[in-house]
C-alpha cells in the first residue's frame, strides 16, 4: 500500500519518501489508517490543487498541483503542521478549520484574501476553496480536506479596472491643470490596494504627493524608456516606478513624470506594469486635455482645430509587428466644435496576436470623450489580462464593466484579432477573427482587388441592458489582403441609406490593392472631406509576406 501511494504522488513521489513520517504526527506510512491512505491517494490522482490538514496538528499533505501555490513553503511544508506551515496566515486559516472540526458543516469562501510567504515576502493572495470534514468508519473525524483555486491575478485585475474607470470619472470633472495633480494622487492612493504613495512632477508646479516621501531622483537615467522599476524597500514602500508623461519633455530635460511607490506586498509584474502604465496613459490624457482646454479659453476661434487636437491627444499611435502595416486617422465633423467619442486602437497582445479596435460613443461633448477614453483603456487593459480572450469575450467584459462604472451611454465598436497558426505561418496566410457590436461592417480588400464587406448579423450595441452574449466570426486573410475598420461618419450620408454609403465605400476601396494603408485612408477621406457630418475614426492593416 505505500508503494502504491508512492505511485500515485507521480513528480511528488520522491518529497514523499523523504520525510521522516516515524518523527510526525502522522507516524509512519504503513501504519495509516485506511480512510488516510484512500483520501490521499484520491488527492494525489486529481488534477486540482488539494490539501489535506490531517489529525488534530492538522499536518499538511497534497497533491502535485498544489505545488504552485506553495511557493517555497514545498517541499517542507509536506508532513508539518499546518500551524507551522503557514503561520503568517495562521489567524485566517485556523478559524475555518476550527469551524469544520467542530462539526458545523463544510466551508466555502469565494477571492478569500489569506497573506502568504511563498516568495521571499509578504505577498497579496486570494482563493475560491472548501474545507470539507473526512470520517473514519466509526464517524470520528480524521482529518480535513481542502479544494480550491487561486484567484490573485483575477482578483488584482479587476480590482485595477475599476480603479482606472474611477479615476478617469474622477479626473474628467478637473477643470485646472492646478487641481489634477492633487486629485490624481488622492484618487490612487485611496482608491488603489497597489500604491502606497504617489507623486506628480509637473513642470513649474508644486509636486502633488500622497503617502510617504519617495526619491527625488532615479538612480539610473530613465532614457527613452516608458517605465523604469528601482528595486529596495524605501521609508516602508516596495518598489519605486518611474514613469515619463509623454504630453511633455523627457523627465531627464524637466519633463513631466509620475513616480509610484508600490505596495511591498507586490512585486512588479506583467499585469502590475500594465497597471501602472494605464495610471500614467490616463494623466498623461489629463494633461492633454487640459492643456488644450486652457488654449481653447484663450482663443474664441479656431475651436474646430482644438476639439481635433483634443481628440487626437486621447488617440495613440497604433503599434504592430513588422510584417503587419497599419495606418489611422482621426478626423472631426465639419460642423462641430466639440470633442466626440469616436476612436481606433491597434496593439500587440502579449501573445504575439495583433489587436485592432473602431469604436463610437454616442455623442459630441467631453462626456463622450471622456466615455471613449474610458471604454478604449479599459479594452486594452481587459484584452492584456487574457491575451487569449476572443473579440467577443472581450466585448462582453467591457460591456459589464462600463455599465457596473455607470457609464451612462451606448456604444458600437468592433473588436477584431490577427492571429496565425504554425501552419498558416509557412503560407503567410493569417486568420481575422472579429466581433461586431452594433457597427459598420468592416470590409477586407484582396489580393486580386475584390472587395468584401465582412456582414453578418450585428451583435448587440455595448450599454444595452441585459444583453445576450456576443459571438465571434473568422476570415482567412492571404498575403496582401487588406482590412479596412471605420466609424460611421465615413459611410451615412444626410437623407441617405447606409446601403448607399457602403456602396460608396466599396467603390472608392477599388484598386486599393495597389495603395499603401497611409494611402488608402487619404483617398477615403477625400471623398467625404471637407463637408463630413460626423466624426470619423479609421484603420486600415495590410497583412504583407513573411520570411
């Protein structure tokens, strides 16, 4: 019988054989009882991470998948008591078996928060478990055993969401570039588990600063990186982040710079960095912003050209692989001076795939623009938490998420992902998988010239009450093959239907092939410029060879 539960440990089989069962609790193997030896051997056959606090020490056992969540407690928490195993999470732990042990019932918490030493310090850990009693033949309790997952990484990303739709409501209300600093520090760090101290250092202003005191300087040039991590415990905070605002000069030249001292119980990871980028994304649209808003208090005419600017500061530079060209433009209705909600969006997701989003918020004011910047950082944050989400899923998150935010409008938008099999890879070929919600086709231009408008039944518009679940469709996309996205003031016409605007749109995509993607947008433009009736937002990708 132990060499069968030998066995059945699989990877862990050698930590079982090297302790000392005779000098624990539990005594040696061969004198287990019955109802121990088949719970653990049921524990070390299962895929999911299971623990097992046997006798009244509650001595530790588990399977191979709980490993990770160990850390470097394995391999000696394996035959320790509990207590001793995890003693900084002991008064989180210990009422939970007490209640099991006392004969009320199992337990089941759901992102329960227990304080874990895995990795050399105190760090931030979350899990959905249950601890269920384990009886003898007799009906006397043997021992306990628990199944759960970690929930950290999720719990942490949509703890960081809301705090970035928090605070992008709460910065859109600032009217002064005076009173952004101080409010964006007072947003994060009482909004934010992450930061225990932020400042902002704003050119020719006071340094807005919360919680403790952090470095006047960085050891190291910050150069033209857009995040540098130092690493140390100053004054009770973790690491210290360093990270330029674009919107002005280079930190080094007295430029802008947001400086974030982390919670000692985080380490600065992918999806911490991508936290703190976001942080600095959404000032950096303050200030711009504001920037431009001060300008347009102080000219009464050209408002038009501000409300472009405006937006276009909202809007980055689409980034891509090398062998996927991508171009955009942005430009705002002719008979407007107002900021819209209209965007475009292309990006690399950790996973290598290319990104690409169009969307439109209802309406031409800053809350729509506000909306938009919103909804277009929440997408890309949500997208880099699950690299591997598709269009749809994607969609349907930042659907709940905005309308949970209270964000009070709708919006269509389409959510499409390049991506490429091995196999597709030695053809050059690639596969577009895209979701529509609410929005104008986006059309794909081949090779040979053909234009194709990618139809199909629309998913439903983001802001809907209670709508269903959205689903994805795919196209093969051959070497050359362009796709084309855009928002609606490219294609309706006054007094026109959208059949007829598409049309056009399909005559003017004739002989694109032959076009650069800068190119293409320019044409396309110039058919409805300078007389647009609405905001238009446009992306064009050209999928080129491969090596």
């Amino acid at each position: 019988m132990v060499d069968h539960l030998l066995r059945a440990a699989g990877g862990l089989g050698h930590a079982y054989r090297s302790v000392p069962w005779g000098s624990t609790p539990l005594g040696p193997m061969a004198s287990w009882s019955p109802t121990l030896r088949s719970t653990l051997e049921l524990a070390l056959t299962t895929r999911v991470p299971v623990v097992l606090h046997w006798g009244p020490e509650h001595v530790v056992l588990y399977n191979e998948a709980n490993v990770p969540l160990l850390g470097d407690k394995h391999p000696a928490a394996l035959g320790a008591p509990a207590k001793d195993v995890f003693p900084e999470a002991w008064d989180v732990i210990a009422p939970m078996l007490e209640r099991v042990g006392a004969g009320q019932g199992s337990t089941f918490v759901e992102d329960h928060a227990v304080p874990l030493v895995r990795r050399g310090f105190l760090e931030e850990c979350h899990f959905t478990s249950s601890l269920s009693p384990v009886r003898g033949p007799d009906g006397r309790l043997e021992g306990i055993v628990g199944i759960g997952l970690e929930t950290t990484s999720q719990v942490l990303s949509r703890r960081r969401l809301e705090m970035i739709g928090d605070l992008g409501r709460a910065l859109v209300a600032v009217e002064e570039v005076a009173e952004l600093g101080p409010r964006f520090v007072d947003e994060v760090v009482s909004g934010s588990d992450d930061v225990q101290a932020v400042e902002v250092r704003l050119p020719g202003r006071p340094v807005a600063r919360r919680g403790r005191p952090l470095p006047e300087a960085p050891r190291e040039p910050i150069g033209d990186r857009d995040l540098l991590v130092e690493d140390g415990v100053t004054g009770g905070v973790g690491h210290v982040v360093w990270l330029p605002l674009r919107s002005t000069a280079r930190a080094e030249e007295g430029g802008a710079v947001l400086v974030v001292g982390l919670n000692p119980r985080l380490r600065p990871d992918r999806s911490l960095r991508l936290f703190l980028r976001l942080l600095a994304s959404t000032l950096d649209a303050g200030l711009a912003r504001l920037s431009l808003l001060a300008a347009e208090r102080q000219r009464a005419s050209g408002r038009h050209e501000l409300s472009t600017a405006l937006q276009r500061a909202l809007l980055t530079q689409p980034m891509s692989p090398d062998d996927l060209e991508v171009a955009v433009r942005y430009e705002p209705a002719a008979d407007l001076a107002q900021v819209g909600g209209d965007w475009h969006d292309a990006f690399v997701l950790p996973s290598g795939a290319l990104a690409l989003t169009v969307g439109d918020v209802a309406g031409h004011d800053r809350e729509a623009a506000a909306a938009m910047a919103q909804a277009r950082n929440l997408l890309r944050g949500i997208w880099f938490g699950d690299a591997e989400a598709p269009p749809s899923a994607v969609l349907d998150r930042l659907d709940l998420t905005i309308q949970s935010l209270g964000v009070a409008t709708t919006t269509t938008a389409v959510a499409a992902r390049v991506e490429q099999t091995p196999e597709q890879r030695e053809r050059s070929e690639r596969t577009l998988r895209w979701c529509n919600a609410g929005h104008p086709p986006p059309v794909v231009v081949e090779p040979d010239g053909e234009v194709r408008l990618l139809a199909g039944e629309p998913q439903p518009l983001l802001g809907l009450l209670a709508a269903p679940a959205r689903s994805d469709r795919t196209t093969t996309l051959r070497p050359g093959s362009t796709v084309v996205l855009y928002t609606d003031g490219l294609v309706e016409r006054r007094g026109a239907l959208l059949d007829e605007g598409l049309e056009w749109l399909r005559s003017r995509l004739a002989g694109a092939e032959r076009l650069t993607p800068d190119a293409i947008c320019d044409r396309l433009l110039a058919g409805v410029l300078p007389r647009a009736g609405d905001d238009i937002a446009l992306l064009v990708m050209r999928a080129g060879p491969q090596d």
